[in-house]
C-alpha cells in the first residue's frame, strides 16, 4: 500500500511538471514590446510605391506613412507580433489614431506547409494580432479591417525556409488616408 501511494504521488507530481513546463508564457513585457529574438526573414518592403506620399503629422511630430514598413514578418506556426515590427506599427497607429477618416485592411497570409483551413486560420490570427496592436495603440475599431488568404497568396513561389519565411506576413493596406 506504501509503494502505492509513493508511486502516485510522484506521478502527480511528474504531471503537474510537465503542465508548467508546456504552458507558454506571454511574449509581451509590460511595455508591450515583444521578447522575440527573430530577424525579418529577407526582404523588407516600404509604402505603397505609388508615390502617394500620405503624411500627416501627430502628437510625437510628423509621420511619413509613405516610408514605413506595410508588410509584417511572423515566425513559423506563430501569430505573435515580433518586437522589429513594433516602431513601424506604432507609427502607422499614430498616423490613424491622428486622422479618424483613415483605415487600413490587414491581409493575413501563411506559408504553404498545413492544411488549407489551418492557414487560413493563421492568417486571420496574424491579422488579428496587428489589429490588436494597432487598437491598443489609439486606432478605432472601424478604422482596420482583417481578411485571411492563408496560403492563396504566396509572395514568392518556392518551398524553402527562404520563401516560407516571406510567405509568413501581414500586409499593411491603407483603404482611405
């Protein structure tokens, strides 16, 4: 009966172990900058490229929208903002908190590895997670849209950790300005 108990004990206590270990904690610090150490997987990619040139000019100063980053790298199978997109979409959400008639659309995408509905759930979460931050940031609800493509829309075509790490974004689309 000794033995029982003993080797019962130590069974609770091997899963509660193994519960805290697989939990994940928050990849957010107070000051909600992330804690990821991820790079931005190739290329980076800059306004519109029409020439637009939207501005306008806030409470820290002006903000060129025109020059920030409008695509937004993940990590793979994550939906986590990683802490290289944070200046740009603190930017971008001080242009939109300055000018309510303003909105954007966020375009969820994924790599091609998963089932079809998998991604485009992905997808919609990655939108998901820069429209959070954008609304914690002072942007109305009515200001962002999300759509999902999953793996519909690659970037560029290929299966490789190259193209799969391109292929993982959010796109930044201003509908009005």
């Amino acid at each position: 009966m000794r033995v029982s108990n003993t080797v019962k004990a130590a069974s609770l206590a091997i899963t509660f172990a193994w519960l805290a270990g697989c939990s994940s904690p928050s990849t957010m610090t107070e000051g909600g900058e992330g804690s990821g150490t991820g790079t931005a997987g190739g290329a980076n990619t800059f306004g519109a490229g029409n020439g637009s040139g939207v501005s306008g000019t806030g409470v820290g100063g002006s903000v060129d929208v025109a020059n920030l980053r409008t695509v937004f790298y993940f990590d793979f199978d994550e939906s986590t903002v990683r802490s290289d997109s944070i200046a740009d979409l603190e930017a971008h959400a001080q242009y939109l908190a300055t000018h309510p008639n303003a909105s954007v659309r966020l375009e969820g995408h994924a790599d091609e590895r998963g089932t079809r509905e998998y991604n485009m759930a992905l997808g919609e979460r990655r939108a998901k997670a820069i429209e959070r931050f954008l609304a914690v940031n002072g942007v109305g609800q009515s200001q962002a849209e999300t759509i999902s493509y999953g793996e519909e829309k690659p970037a560029v075509m290929g299966s490789g950790d190259g193209s799969w790490s391109q292929n993982r974004r959010v796109e930044l689309k201003y509908v009005s300005r």
